[in-house]
C-alpha cells in the first residue's frame, strides 16, 4: 500500500513500533495497568492448576516438555546404569565414618566459600554444632558459619524437606525462618541467603501435586561447584557422633565439657524430638538416661563428579521454584554453565511470558577443570516426577543390582531400613535389589563357592515408643515389610534361595549394633544436687543457655572467655544461672575425701575400642551396686547408606 504523502511504501515494522502493539505494550509497560495484566496472568495459572487432579501427567504431556524428556531419556541411555551423569575419572574422594570428622571437614570447606554453597537436606538444625565440646567452639555452630560467609558475599542455597507435621518433628519451618533472619534488611549479607522448602501441602496453591507418602531424603553439600558432600549425615541434632559411640554426657567434674547441648542429646527409643525450634530445652536427663548413639557414613569429594552433584541440585531448585515459587521474585532461576542456552530445559529452567525472579548463570565465575585423584566414578540417584518434575530415574537401583549380581567374593551392607523384592509378588515394593541378592547366592551356590552377604540393619527403626503401642504401629509395619523381605514367606530372599536348593544360612548374614556406656552419677554427684538443691538436669539445662545464647554467648567481643554470669546478658535467666552457681558451689564439699577424685572418667564407651583400658580398670566412685546401677546399653543406631563389594 502506498502512502499518501509520499508514494514510497511505508515499513511495517516502523509503523508498528511508533504507532501500533508494540509501541502501546512499551507505553504501559511500567504502569498500573500492566502489572494488572501480569496480575490476572498469574492468577490464572494459579487457578489453572487445579486441572491437573484430573492430568496427572502435565509435566510431561505438552510438546515441548516431550522434547525435554527424549532429550534426557537419551543422555541416560547412554550411560552407565542409566543415570543422568557419565562416569568421570580422576576424582579425590574420601570417607567419612560417623559425624565428626565428617562435620569439621564441613566447617572447614563451608568456612573457605567465595561464590556459592548448595545446600540439600532432609533436616537442618541451624544450631547445629559442627565442632565440639560446643562451649569451646561456639563460632562454629553452623548458622554463625552461614551467616559469616553471607555477610562476605556467598550465595548460599537451601532446600530442606517440607514434613507433615502430623508424622514428623523437624520443623522446616523453623530451619526457614532462622536461616532467612541471620542477616536482616540493612545489614551485611541480606538476600544472601534463600531457603525452600518442598514438597508444598497446600491444597489451594498445589492441590494436584501434594505428597504425603514420600520424602527428599538426600544430604548433600555443594560449595563453589569445586568441593562436594554427600551420604547419609544431615546437617541435624542428633548426628553428630565419634567411632567411641558415647551415651554419657553428664560431666559433674566440669559441665562445660558437655558434648551434645539441647536437643542434640537425643534417644528416639525413649522419647522423639519434640518443639525443635526450642532447641534449648531437653526433657531428658543427662544423669538418668543415654543418648542413643548414631553410625553413619558420608563421603567428600572433589573432581567433576562435583559439577553432576551440582546440576542435580539446580535441577530440583528450578523445579521448586516452577513447582511452588514461580511467582515469588526472592527466589530466582539458576542456569548452570554446560545446561545453557538450548540446553537449560535439562535443568528445569522455564522462561515464561512474565517471568518473576532473575536468571542467574552458574558458576558465577569461571572455574577452570581440575583432576585432583585418581578415582573413576559416577553419581547415580532415585528421582521422579513428584521431587524434581522428570521421568523415573532409579540409576542407583540399577548400580545396586548389577554390581550385587555381579560380585564375586562378599556383599556388605549398611542400611537404615531392608525392604526389598524378589520378583512381582510383593507389591506394593518395587525394587529388586532381593533378587539380585537371591540372584548372586544361588550362583555362588551351585558353583560351590564361598560368597557372603554381610547386612547391617537398626534392631528397630529409630522412631519413640514401646512397639505394642498404638503409636508404634508404623514402626510394626516396617519391620513386617523387612522380615517379609528376608526370611519370611516363599518369596522371601531367604525363601527363594532355599527354594532353588541352596542353604541360605551358609551366605547371608543380618545384624545390629549395641553400644554401652556407664552414666556418670556417682555418690558424690548425687550429695552435691543434696547439698546445692538443684538436680544435674538444672545444671544441665542452665549450661546450654549458655552455650546456645544468641550470638556468641560465654565469649567477649575480644574473644576472651566470659565467666561474669547474669551480669553480661548470655544467661537465658538469672535463676537458671544461680542454680548454676550453686551446684558449682558445693562441688567441694560433696567430693571432700575422694581417693578417686577427678580420676573417674564421664564416659567409658572407648574401652569397646582396641587398646584402650578394660572396663574392669576403669576407676569408679562407691561399691559395685552403685557402678552398676549407672551401666547402661542402647541401640546403635544404622543410618548410613552403604555397600561394599
């Protein structure tokens, strides 16, 4: 058409950006009325989302999203096991056995961020101590170390497990908001750091995609996409522990020397974690009862199976945003160097028509490759639709089965839990590392060959309550699933290989673990709570409000040790503190004329240990009926997650 000014054709495009959509869209585009229309955009996405109880499939049913999951089904065929990750050589990796080398070699790495820390856990206690006795290392609580590196300019990113308060006690919420409150508006380190939780419980915001039945129950810790942690330790009360096991932890020669403060001074058979978020009170006793000691095994790691870790964690950050925080601008998208650009889709990234939060590229400074070991692996997981919106993958399931199939000489696992199958029968189970069990013991079998199963289970799921109680009754149903799986019907592991002709008894073993300890109430103990009026458990719970005061509680502004009591405002109340003080006061008095005196150790449990002392030659204060009345044994409680062939 042409213009009646000038006879020349006029351009479109031209014509459009001064007069038409386009030059309206940029008119409006910061006014009242565009963020109306972004408004009701939102809103009707929100609504639209109760369509999906009758689409259980809608992550997976639009073209574009049936791209993204031929795209990763490809990637995974492609690689061992099926997982998301290839194998990568030259990786250093190193154990940890039980909480507390595993926890200082966190505080040193979490200590020495510069750009970023990843964060997954099933639990996190912001008042964790992550070197001990806590009184001595009150800096290295872990909220103090987060808070730290924030203020210094990390990002620090956090997915907790969302629980059903009904069931469980871990308070997400709580974890949530102590993290987001450590550095408050206007002060160093605000936005630095962000929480999620999920899955989310809401029915109006997420009626179609809540879950009950299933949990995140990963650890995992990523720090400047360089140093990685991973395995069965959260970063919680209650895990943090030595090879010694100790139960005792009252210390009448010197209260602060305590290990575990609060509710870290656990026993789930006696009593469950309860009010977290008053992490200072603790119902039981010191003097009367032993924690129960807890084993478990993680691991360290550097070399590009840290990228793999890193790009799991980003995938389920972009999921919970899309799934819960896809409207929320504190929450932003993570785009990782490697899965940008067409690539992004694999991490979840979605760029709607009017996005809410920022994109944000990772690593937020280039990091050049490394090769630090010698170590040729390869992460595997269990991840599914419901926790980071992609197809099944059971990659570990898989590792599990052929290597279990495959081995040779011995088996040896640790397990929290034992429920398996051996084939279809023993529905609602699905995963069939049983039969492989059942697979490798009958092939030992017939070819004559030594081969062992070694399994190392809890007595009983570490949940509170005496088992015939109606509480109990979950705790029943998973130990019917566990003996359902080893000896307990014909499709049993132990029923399937006695029925192809071979003796179970001579190749799979189960077992527990048992831990002892002696309480250190002696008669003088017990004349000084007579002599003071005040009980251990007062003394004990005046200690840790002062070790778990806000801020640096028992320590000056010089990092001098502080003794002046109420005075300086460390004590949770002044009444706490003179119990204190008067239990502290009448320490001489009531030991007066000890032969043993300060000689009698406040635990024992080392004495389980190779060369160490017997419990015979352990000195002990009075008779032998008042050393034994203080003998106690527990559980030791099986968390880990771990296999050796």
């Amino acid at each position: 058409m042409a213009s009646q000014t000038g006879g020349v054709p006029e351009d479109k495009s031209s014509f459009s950006s001064k007069f038409g959509i386009h030059a309206l869209h940029e008119k409006f585009k910061d006014s009242s009325l565009h963020d109306v229309k972004v408004k009701a955009s939102h809103m009707k996405h929100s609504v639209g989302k109760f369509g999906n109880l009758i689409n259980r499939n809608h992550r997976h049913d639009e073209e574009h999203e049936k791209v993204t999951d031929d795209k990763r089904t490809k990637i995974a065929e492609s690689h061992r096991f099926q997982s998301f990750a290839p194998e990568r050589p030259n990786n250093l990796i190193k154990w940890y056995v039980d909480g507390r080398d595993y926890f200082w070699a966190v505080s040193v790495a979490l200590e020495k961020a510069k750009e970023t820390i990843y964060i997954a856990d099933w639990w996190l206690s912001p008042e964790l101590f992550l070197r001990r006795p806590p009184y001595y290392n009150q800096e290295w609580r872990l909220d103090q170390v987060l808070k730290r590196r924030a203020e210094a300019g990390v990002k620090i990113f956090v997915i907790v497990y969302k629980e059903v308060e009904q069931a469980i006690t871990c308070n997400s919420a709580h974890t949530k908001h102590v993290l987001r409150d450590l550095c408050p508006e206007g002060t160093p380190g605000y936005g630095n750091i962000n929480c999620m939780r999920h899955p989310d419980h809401n029915v109006f915001e997420n009626s179609a995609d809540m879950t009950f039945y299933w949990a995140h129950h990963e650890k995992f810790i990523v720090i400047d996409l360089q140093v990685a942690f991973i395995g069965g330790l959260d970063l919680c009360f209650g895990r943090w522990d030595c090879h010694q096991h100790p139960m005792a932890d009252a210390h009448p020669y010197g209260v602060a020397n305590e290990v575990w403060p609060g509710q870290d001074f656990n026993n789930n058979r006696v009593k469950d974690f309860k009010n977290v978020e008053d992490w200072q009170s603790n119902e039981i006793s010191k003097a009367e009862y032993g924690r129960m000691p807890w084993h478990d095994v993680a691991m360290g790691l550097m070399g590009d199976c840290v990228y793999d870790i890193a790009e799991h964690f980003i995938l389920r950050w972009n999921f919970v945003k899309r799934d819960k925080y896809k409207r929320d601008d504190r929450f932003d998208w993570l785009i990782l160097a490697g899965r940008d650009g067409p690539e992004e889709d694999l991490i979840g990234v979605q760029r709607p028509k009017y996005p809410v939060g920022q994109y944000i590229n990772h690593p937020l400074s280039p990091k050049p490759p490394t090769s630090p070991g010698t170590v040729h692996a390869q992460l595997v997981r269990s991840s599914s639709d419901w926790s980071s919106g992609i197809l099944e993958e059971h990659s570990i399931q898989n590792a599990y089965c052929e290597i279990i199939r495959n081995a040779q000489h011995y088996v040896y696992i640790e397990n929290q839990f034992f429920i398996t199958a051996t084939g279809d029968q023993q529905r609602p189970v699905y995963n069939l590392i049983g039969k492989a069990i059942v697979d490798a013991c009958v092939r030992a079998g017939k070819e004559g060959r030594k081969f062992r199963v070694i399994c190392l289970i809890p007595a009983i799921p570490g949940f509170a309550g005496d088992l015939r109680d109606d509480a109990a009754m979950g705790t029943r149903a998973i130990m019917d699933y566990q003996y359902k799986s080893i000896c307990r019907g014909e499709h049993s592991i132990m029923g399937q290989i006695q029925a192809q002709g071979v003796d179970p008894k001579n190749h799979i073993f189960f077992f527990n673990l048992r831990s002892y300890d002696r309480l250190s109430k002696t008669p003088s103990m017990k004349k000084q709570e007579e002599l003071s009026g005040v009980e251990y458990q007062e003394v004990q719970q005046a200690q840790t409000s002062e070790t778990m005061g806000d801020g640096y509680p028992g320590k000056k502004e010089n990092g001098g040790s502080d003794d002046e009591g109420d005075n300086t405002g460390n004590f949770k109340s002044e009444h706490e503190t003179d119990q204190k003080r008067a239990f502290e006061a009448s320490h001489e008095e009531a030991h007066a004329g000890q032969d043993n005196r300060g000689k009698i150790a406040d635990s024992v449990a080392k004495s389980a240990m190779s060369g160490e002392p017997k419990v015979s030659e352990e000195p002990w204060e009075g008779d032998l009926e008042t050393e034994k009345e203080n003998w106690v044994q527990e559980e030791l409680y099986i968390h880990g997650k771990a296999s050796k062939l």
